[in-house]
C-alpha cells in the first residue's frame, strides 16, 4: 500500500514539475536528468531565440513527449532487473521481496496474493531451483521462508461496476480470477459442482500437507470481497451454459481436470481410481486394502501412498521412469520415503489379474521428457491385494465442445486465456492439464486481468502500460556464510499414524537467520 501511494504522490509531483516526481520517490539521478533535460532546453531555446519558426514548434513537440515520458515513469517507478527467481514463479509472486522483508525485519507487508498460505505448503518451488544462492551453497528455503511474511489483506473500497461474471470452478484458479475480477468492481458468482469450495485442495491433498483450516481461512478471505459462491450446482445439469451466456457479460471456466487417464491394459477394470482413494480418505472412511501398489510419480500418487501408510496399509510405487524423473514435488517424495513407502522405478504394469499384477521393466534414457522403453523378456509377477491407478488425470469438457474449441486430449485452447467464443475465457488445468497450484493462481490472476481489458474494450498492451511497478523499499546485506537452514519436521514414528500437518514452523529469529542468505539479485547484479 505505502508504495502504491508514492507511486502516485510521485505521479502527482512530475504533472507539474519535470523530474520532481522522481525525486520524490529517492531516484535522484533520473530526476536530475529529466529536469535537465526539460529545463536545460527551454534555458537555451530562451537564449538562442529565432522566433515561431518551424524548429520552435518542433522543440514544443518534442518539450510534450518529455513531459509525457516523465509522468509515465514517474508513475512506474524504479524497474528492478528480475532475478531468476522471479521470473519463474507462476503465480507472480516476487521471493526476493519478501525476503528482504524479514532479513531486515521491516514493518513492509506483501502485497495480497490468493493462496498464499496454501503455497508456503505445497508448491514445486521452481524459485528454489533457479536461486542463485546455489552458486554458493544452496538455495534460500524461498518456500518455507512464506511462513514469516504479513500479506497486505484484500481492499474492499473499489467502484461497482455493471458487468456481472460467471467463474465455473472453486479451485485456487476460479477463485483467483474471482478475487480479482471483485476487486476490480464486477459482480462475481462462482459455481461450483461440489458441496464445498477449494477444488482439489479440499477434497483430496491431505491435511498432513495442507490442513483444511488454511484452506478455509483463504477461501473466506477472497469471498469476503463480495464474491457470490454457489456450491452444489453442476453446469450442464443444475444450469445450462446458454443460461449462463444470456445472464452474464462474460464467463471464466477453470474446473480442472478429473477424469483418470487410463493404461488400457488388460484387468485394468479391477484397480482402483486415485482421485477417489484420496477423495474418500478425507470423508474418513476407513481402507482395508492389504498390501497397495500404486502406478504413478507425481503429487497424487505420493500422497496417496503416504495416507495408505497412516492407514495402516503396506504401499510400494511403481513408477516407469528414474526416480529423479518423479514429477512430485521434493520435500513429498522425500517424506514418503522417510515413512517407509517403497519406490521402485522403471517399472510400468501391463496385466492386472487378481491379487497379481504382471510388471515388465523399462528403459529411460533422456529424462522425464525422452522416450520411455520396455525391455523385452523383462516381465514379472507381483502378488498385491490392490492397485491404484494416479497416472494423471483430463477434463471433463463434453459440455462445451459446441461452444468452445478442444484439443485432442479435451482441454480447451486459448490464446491470452481467450477462447474460440468471445465470452468465454478459460485457464488453470483445463487449459493446461495437470499442473501446479502455483500456475492455477497465475493463470487465475492473468485471465482476470484479460476479462477486464475485454469489458472496458481497452487493448492488453495499454493495460500493461497503465499497471504499475511493484517498488518495495529493500535493503542490500552482506554476503553471509551461513548454511540452509534444516526444515524442522515431525518425528517419523510420530506423524506416521495421524493426519497432522508433518511440518514445524521455526522461530521468527531462526526466518531471519535464513532469509539473510537472499543475495538480493537485482540490488547485487544484473541477472541474466
């Protein structure tokens, strides 16, 4: 908020004095500059006067653009040179920022970001992966180091609009379009086809990662904007889409992906769907399912394991490729292999008869993303009393394909989150396939602003003009040599049995300590 407003004090400032917005905002060489070059102009127009002549008249044009670029930088502000890993966060969030934040222990607080509480929990991190720390030792907990950071809470001062939007989909993407678009003035309704709001944050990541009452709490905060949320109400069925296009200016679909893609192996019938697993778990009903294999390498396959443990359950993974190649997010392959779940890579099933299942071995030679080979003669027989399936899931589209266009896999193609009809939108992991959360809220966020632009027939491009820089006031401290610090988590032997968040959250001082290692990128050097 503090740097909202001396972004336009500064705006203000520079309409009626050239350079004096700059000034005012610390950035004195730019200020200097302008005014120089403004002022200095008209000095020596002054003193080399020749009348209203053809090079006068040029110099008032060229006097106009001058004023015109000092308040457009004015408004704008100082632009960081983005560091690695800003650039990669999906849900545009700025790490580094925050950081400095509590590095210095500064009052600042981070501007408000849907599910922000939910990505200090479950997140890939690619930040991590890019920091530039790793260069020296390791990368800064960017994740974990969420915990400590004071968001700025949602402004519910903003001008009603007339324009009512449709957002088919609760999950971390329909409700972050919903919390823009509401702080923007539209009346938002969100459908949403399950009797509760969070999409798959509330019906099957385990509270062991993700407890309900942070779901909760995030979710409440964003309709506490004015966002209308209609839960039990499924489109195609409870209300059509053409009812949706006659009462609303625009709709956004973000319902996700929840269809189980399928081997097509013989027996495949007889094994169980992983969505369902986990969707039954959190309604806690009990499992007896004897000794589980689960095929699969990414998030849902982990978590699914690491509940049939706390269950009481034996649980071993197959997964066709490296255990490296685990789409799954670190720190819950890590933790799921500190419980005792069993992974064994290179392995993909290819008949499923009862209580055995016929694995053959595999050959991966390129990574995630290379061909993945079976060895020929390479079968073997695997006694399991059950199989759950969680190699990835589609979307379930049918009911639009007369109104938008699909690809071949059913997920609806855009461009700029538009789609092939003009008031339809769409984002998240319908337009995507399964991804992240982190991309959910991004695309969510990104569609919203699109919406906007194509209600108030304003072009992208000028949007982007028109939006303002986000100039925190950071700090640039000294190189330290001071280790990553070890994320404090629950005794095995403990969390092993209960569904209690496995993570503990270190002292204020101890963030600190970690948050110092931050090389602050883009006040250090110009990252590439």
């Amino acid at each position: 908020m503090r740097s909202s407003i001396k972004h336009d004090k500064a705006t203000l400032i520079s309409i009626f004095i050239v350079g004096g917005g700059q000034l005012y905002s610390g950035r004195l060489w730019a200020g200097i500059s302008l005014a120089l070059l403004f002022y200095g102009s008209i000095a020596l127009m002054v003193i080399l006067w020749t009348g209203l002549n053809q090079a006068f008249w040029g110099l008032v044009g060229a006097w106009i653009l001058v004023w015109l670029y000092n308040i457009y930088d004015a408004y704008h502000g100082f632009q960081y040179q983005k560091p690695p890993c800003e650039k990669v966060c999906p849900a545009g969030i700025v790490p580094w920022a925050y950081i400095n934040f509590l590095a210095t222990k500064s009052d600042q607080t981070y501007p408000f970001i849907p599910f922000f509480g939910t990505l200090q929990r479950i997140c890939l991190a690619p930040c991590e992966s890019h920091c530039t720390r790793r260069g020296i030792d390791a990368p800064v907990a960017i994740r974990y180091l969420r915990a400590g950071v004071t968001i700025e809470m949602p402004d519910h001062k903003h001008k009603p609009k007339k324009e009512k939007i449709a957002v088919l989909g609760a999950g971390p993407c329909g409700l972050s379009a919903a919390y823009y678009l509401a702080h923007r003035g539209y009346k938002v309704t969100v459908y949403e086809k399950e009797k509760k709001p969070g999409g798959v944050l509330g019906i099957l990541i385990p509270e062991f990662r993700h407890p309900q009452e942070v779901l909760d709490r995030e979710v409440n905060t964003i309709l506490s904007t004015g966002v209308e949320l209609k839960c039990g109400v499924e489109v195609a069925k409870d209300v059509s889409m053409d009812e949706l296009l006659n009462n609303y200016s625009a709709i956004f679909i973000a319902i996700g992906v929840w269809k189980p893609i399928k081997l097509g192996i013989p027996g495949e019938e007889h094994t169980l769907d992983g969505f369902d697993v986990l969707r039954r778990i959190r309604k806690g009903e009990l499992y007896h399912l004897g000794k589980v294999g689960v095929i699969g390498g990414g998030n849902t396959a982990i978590d699914i394991a690491r509940s049939l443990v706390r269950e009481g359950h034996e649980v071993i993974i197959y997964y066709r490729r490296n255990i490296e190649d685990m789409p799954a997010e670190y720190e819950n392959l890590e933790e799921a292999q500190e419980e005792g779940v069993e992974i064994i890579p290179l392995t993909v099933p290819v008949k499923i008869e009862k209580n055995k299942v016929i694995m053959v071995k595999t050959e991966c030679l390129h990574g995630r993303k290379g061909p993945c080979k079976i060895i020929k003669g390479s079968e073997f027989d695997v006694t399991l009393d059950n199989v759950v399936m969680a190699i990835g899931q589609l979307p379930e589209t049918d009911f639009l394909k007369d109104y938008v266009k699909l690809n071949k896999f059913g997920c609806i193609i855009t461009k700029n989150a538009r789609t092939s009809h003009p008031k339809i939108f769409a984002g998240g992991d319908v337009v995507l396939g399964s991804a992240t959360v982190a991309h959910a809220v991004g695309h969510g966020m990104d569609a919203a602003k699109r919406i906007d632009f194509s209600l108030r027939r304003m072009p992208p491009f000028i949007g982007r003009l028109l939006k303002k820089t986000y100039q925190p006031d950071v700090q640039l401290l000294p190189i330290t040599d001071r280790a990553r610090m070890t994320i404090p988590h629950r005794d095995i032997e403990e969390r092993k049995h209960d569904f209690k968040e496995v993570e503990l959250w270190a002292s204020k001082e101890e963030l600190q300590k970690e948050a110092a290692r931050c090389l602050i990128c883009p006040c250090r050097y110009h990252p590439h």
